[in-house]
C-alpha cells in the first residue's frame, strides 16, 4: 500500500518531466538517498528521488468500523480503515557542475505538485484501487529540523521539498466480529 502510494507520485511526475523536457528516460526514481553502507547511492545520479521519510497515523480522520448484513443471525463486523499520512521527500541528487539542472528540475516537480496535490482515481485512474485518494501538501522544516532529517540519511544535503501525503487508506480484508440480530420480544419468531 505505501509502495503503491510513493511509486504513484512518482509515476505520474515522471510522465510530467518527460512531458515538459522532451526525454524518454524516467527522470524521477523511488530509492533511498544513500546505500545501506551508507555511501551515495550511485544509481541516483542526475535523477530526482523520491523517499518515504516517516509514517504516522492520521488522527484527525476517524470512521467507525463498518457493518455490512449478512442474513439471518447478524451482521459482520469489518475493522475501520486506517488513514495514514507519509512524508516523502523529494531531493534532486545532481553533482558538481549540474547543480543548476539539479534546481531547474525541482522547481519543475514543485510547480507540478502546485498544479496536481489530489490523486484520485477520477484524475488517476492507474491509481491503486486500496487507495482512496492522495493529498499532498508541502511540510516545513526548521533548519534544525532540516539538519536531523538529512543526518538520518547519512548526512549529506540535497536540494529537496518535503511533502505531507494525506488519506492513505489502508482496508483491512475480513470480518472482525460478528454482531448477533436482536428479535423483536414481541413477535413470534423464534417461539415454539
């Protein structure tokens, strides 16, 4: 579910760079900004990349588990879904002397997200049918912040934006439960 999510952002900007600069060659790649031994990714160069940065429950959506009937002797009880916010961020890992295509190409994913921050299937019909919808809006950092982030992935800044990735939802498959059909007392069902 979560990979669907980030990879659907970067799908869809991708087809957006190829759009805008004519090239063929994807531009926007999901991948950590470093390796796991903690040197520079060498598959990232002169790419844009997209990275989960954190996970957390959205407490202000809340539903209630959702009953569905099922005939005689009750309903089935489904657990409510899970709404999820992701922070990607999106850094732009150009080197040395591409450092100006490296702001030129953020700038352009800024302005598209500017543009497009709801992804649903009435705008995105490839999106993942668990997924309700995708809301992305840009998060803030202090410079303090910024410096803690960037030390969690090894320490060497990129130029990036931060994006908050609203309503995730995640529905659990299944019955939970079982809530019994109460009979009315008075009428003779059940009786002998």
């Amino acid at each position: 579910m979560i990979y669907s999510a980030v990879q659907h952002l970067a799908s869809q900007l991708n087809a957006h760079m190829k759009l805008v600069s004519g090239t063929v060659e994807d531009m926007v790649i999901v991948s950590n900004p470093v390796d796991t031994d903690g040197s520079v990714a060498t598959n990232n160069a002169n790419k844009l990349i997209l990275f989960l940065a954190r996970v957390e429950k959205d407490s202000v959506a809340h539903s209630p588990p959702t009953r569905t009937s099922s005939g005689v002797g009750g309903r089935d009880l489904h657990a409510k879904p899970l709404y999820l916010n992701l922070y990607v961020i999106l850094a732009a890992h150009f080197s040395g002397v591409n450092y100006a295509e490296a702001l030129k190409s953020l700038s352009k994913a800024v302005s598209f997200f500017q543009r497009q921050f709801i992804f649903d299937r009435q705008t995105t019909p490839d999106l993942d049918p668990r997924i309700e919808k995708l809301v992305l809006e840009i998060e803030n950092f202090s410079f303090q912040e910024l410096n803690n982030v960037w030390s969690l992935f090894g320490g060497r800044y990129l130029p990036s934006v931060c994006y908050r990735v609203r309503m995730i939802t995640v529905k659990a498959s299944g019955v939970t439960g079982r809530v019994p059909t109460v009979a009315d007392p008075r009428s003779d069902v059940g009786r002998r």
